[in-house]
C-alpha cells in the first residue's frame, strides 16, 4: 500500500514542495523516516504513534517506510508531524488517499493529537497556491495562511478533526484571514522637548526612506525620537505587510491572530552577533535586518557594535537583500529596511559640554567615531546633531507638530512618490532612486544646481554623496508638495549631510 501527502521544506523565505511517501509492506514491525531528515522529523514518529494511539487507531504490525523526496533536500522543523500523520492514514485506507493528495499540509502534532502551530504558514500558503492545492494547518496558524487569497485554507484544532474532515463527518470551514491592530497608545512625537532639527530629519527619513545618524550627549532624546518613528510612518501597503509576514512567519514571529499592518521596529543590543544581525546559525535564519524589512532597524550605541557586523550592513544598505551563505544553505532574505543608528560624540558622551569633556577632546571623539568606516558613514542621508537639553525646558509646554499632523505629511509625501514611480516596480521610495530616472526627478533648478556644485567642489562629495544629496532634496521638496527641486529644498538636504564635517 503506497500514499502520498504533501508538504514544504524552506529555503529563506522559498517553500519547496515535499512529496511524503508512506508504504506499508510485510515484514518485521518497523517505522522509519528516510529522506534527510534531521533530529525534529525523525522524533515525528513517535508523536504521530502517541497521536494514534490517543484515538485508539493502532499501527499494524507491518513495515512502514516513509520517504520524503526530493530526499537530497534536507528537512527540518517539526511542521512534518502532521503530512506523515496523513500518508499514513492514506496507506491505512482510513482517509480517502485523493483528497489528502490534493492538500499540501504542515503542523506539529502533541502526544494526545491536538496540532500545535509552526512558523512558516504563509510561504507554505503561497506554494500551495503555485500548486493549485488547498493548505491544511494547525488553526492558530489559519489567520496568517488564509492572507493568501489565492488558496483554500483549512484550519484545525486536532488530528481528530482532520480525519472527520477527510471522512466526511464534519468538514472544516475555510479559515479566514487575521489582521492585528496596533497599539492605539502610540508614543507622540512632542513628548520630545526640543531637538527640533532632528525631529525635522526624522520627517524627511520617514518621507523618503533616508537612513539616519544621530550624535548626541546621553539624554539628549536620541533615544526618544527613534522610538516615536513608527508613529510617523503610514502603515504597510497589503503586498509590504505580506513580504514582512514572510520573513516573520520563517523565524516564528506571528502569533495567533493574523498579520500586522504596522511597520516593524527592530533595536537589537550592540552586543548581537553577525548572525543576529545579518542571519545565519542552524538553517541560516534570518536576522534583524531581514526582520526590520520595510520597517525600522535601530542602532543604539552605533559605535559600540563590532566592526565586521557594521561593515556587513555596507552591501544590504544599497542593495535591499542579503544573501546568507552557510556550508549547507545559500539563502537570500529581503532586507529593504530605514536605518536609525544613534551615537555618543566620544566614550565618555560628554565631548560637546566645555563643563563635562574630558582631557582628550577633541581626540577621544576622533577616536571613538572613528570606529565608524568612511564608506559606511557615506551611506548615511542625515546626519544630525542633538545637543543637550536643560533641566530648565523639561518645565516647558510641549513643541512642534504632534505624530499625527507630521504623519500626515509623510503620508502625502509618499503618495506623491508612489504615484511618480508607477511604472517601477523595483522603486518605491526617493531612497531608491537611481540612474535616468534620478536625474529625471531629483534634478535641481539651475540655482540649486550651482549650490550643490559649490558644495560638492568645497567639502568633496563623493559621487554617493552628491546621489544622496539629490534623493534627500526630492524627498523635501514632496514634504514642500513642490513638483521641482528648489535651491531651499538643495540647501537643507546639504545641510544634514555636511554636519558631522567633510566625509562625503
């Protein structure tokens, strides 16, 4: 007796289909699992015995082989508990072997049958639907899978249930797609008293999508003004929340409920490893810089990370994706991401304050900044300055717009640059901005022009810089709702990139 189910393997954010082939033949009592298999889908068989068991279906006292092909791939995870359950009850002619065959199926099975949710629902749901079968899964799980509109979803609590369901006895309803609401208690942004430079640069970071370095003595707000950043960003569009819920799904992020609207807001600790930040270790998974993708990715204490992992941040920065290559796996993961990085001006963070420095200055910041490579520095739209605040303005009312009204302009901004860039797939924002198409839209007036020139002759921008600077000046000129880029709207976008002194 031969059936067949059918399930995924992953490979980054890709699904490969698995093809589970059960036997069940005459000879000395046996259940194995061949086919790569790692030490989680080896230990299935015990689980989907115990499940059995539980609903007094016992195995016959035959060999049962279970293949899982294509058997050079390897298999990880637990989500193969429940395909081996369904071969299995095929080859036993207790489910009809068609149906189960026109089902691709994950989920981990617990002792007494009920199904636990796995990571990876919604790339199993997208390759389910390049097959054109339906997508059985664990119903903590249904939420997320079902976004994909393209495939029936089948959710359910129990292998008890999914056998009723195959039988015919009570047939499970399509799940439907989950979407979770944010926290209506968002930070605003005029809790920050003062630094309103820097809450200005966040608006046009948020605008274009411009990544940003802050340099400031501790307490000065840096902190405070990252964190009030996912307020002032409009929600993800239904094809961005699905590419994040991709990566998300992989590394287990999605609970019960469905999928998120609201951009991610990555800030690991300066102490992550390179495979925490880039990805990597068992399975190359992904890591903070593919979790933040069309999200946020701040970096608290910039210099304090160790250089090889901030030199590994140099090619996603430009390029979008990263790809992570390990003895047995090459895997590329989207990567689109806003940088914030924050930094004191020296270790002590008291460079700026003549009654505080300490006696190295200037050379202790030389020093410590200089941790932070030219190239990677180069990569950096804004640069701000956020210098002290008294104890004296804590007292007064709070400054400048609320989350809400600059939300608002970012918002118009980005509608404006999605609207300019309809026919280009691969660009969303002036951030990606590039060749022709740069010089199309980003091109000054003939003042503005021979501002930057000046500029660019006194300070020696590189050809990045000069880039930048023009993205930078598209982007204020959208919060200006001005369809030309103006000599004011140059002048500023130099002015954030010329502060931190003459490195391009």
């Amino acid at each position: 007796m031969l059936a067949r189910s059918y399930t995924v393997a992953f490979e980054g954010i890709e699904a490969r289909m698995v093809e589970v082939q059960c036997a069940v033949a005459p000879g000395m009592p046996y259940f194995g699992i061949v086919g790569l298999p790692d030490k989680a889908v080896s230990e299935a068989r015990e689980r989907v015995r115990a499940a059995l068991s539980a609903m007094s279906i016992a195995l016959p006292s035959r060999r049962i082989i279970m293949n899982l092909s294509p058997a050079d791939l390897p298999k990880e995870g637990s989500h193969f508990d429940l395909p081996i359950a369904l071969a299995l009850l095929a080859a036993l002619d207790i489910i009809p072997k068609d149906a189960v065959e026109a089902t691709v199926a994950l989920g981990e099975l617990s002792l007494d049958g009920r199904l636990i949710p796995v990571a990876g629902a919604l790339p199993a749901a997208m390759a389910a639907a390049e097959e054109d079968r339906a997508l059985l899964c664990p119903r903590a799980s249904g939420p997320e899978a079902a976004w994909v509109g393209a495939v029936q979803v089948l959710a359910a609590g129990s292998l008890d249930e999914v056998i009723r369901h195959y039988t015919g006895q009570s047939v499970l309803t399509p799940a439907e797609a989950g979407e979770v609401t944010g926290d209506p208690a968002r930070r605003d942004l005029r809790e920050v008293k003062g630094q309103e430079r820097a809450k200005r640069a966040l608006e046009i970071a948020a605008a274009g999508r411009h990544h940003m370095l802050m340099i400031g003595t501790p307490g000065s707000g840096k902190s405070m003004l990252a964190a009030r950043l996912p307020g002032i960003l409009p929600p993800l569009s239904a094809a961005e929340a699905l590419e994040t819920s991709m990566v998300h799904s992989l590394a287990g992020l999605i609970s019960e409920g469905g999928i998120s609207r609201a951009r991610p807001f990555r800030e690991p600790h300066h102490t992550a490893s390179m495979a925490a930040i880039v990805g990597g270790g068992k399975g190359a998974k992904p890591g903070e810089i593919s979790l933040a993708h069309n999200g946020v990715l701040f970096l608290d204490e910039f210099p304090e990370f160790a250089r090889p992992v901030l030199e590994t941040l140099r090619q996603p920065i430009e390029t979008g994706d990263v790809v992570v290559a390990r003895a047995n796996a090459h895997v590329r993961y989207p990567c689109r991401f806003l940088l914030i990085a924050a930094a004191n001006p020296c270790r002590c963070g008291y460079l700026t304050d003549p009654a505080r420095a300490c006696t190295k200055a200037p050379i202790c910041g030389e020093e410590y900044l200089g941790r932070i490579s030219g190239p990677l520095m180069d990569r950096f739209d804004l640069r701000v300055e956020a210098p002290p605040v008294a104890w004296q303005d804590l007292d007064l009312p709070p400054s400048g717009d609320s989350s809400a009204t600059v939300a608002a302009r970012v918002a118009a901004a980005r509608d404006r640059q999605t609207a300019r860039l309809a026919g280009h797939p691969k660009m969303r924002v002036n951030a990606d901005l590039e060749g022709a198409m740069l010089e199309q839209v980003a091109a000054p007036d003939e003042e503005g022009r021979a501002f930057l020139a000046r500029a660019a002759e006194r300070f020696g921008l590189t050809a990045r810089g000069y880039h930048r600077i023009l993205r930078v000046a598209r982007t204020i000129a959208d919060l200006d709702a001005s369809e030309t880029v103006r000599m004011p709207h140059v002048a500023e976008a130099v002015g954030y990139r010329l502060v931190m002194g003459p490195k391009g």
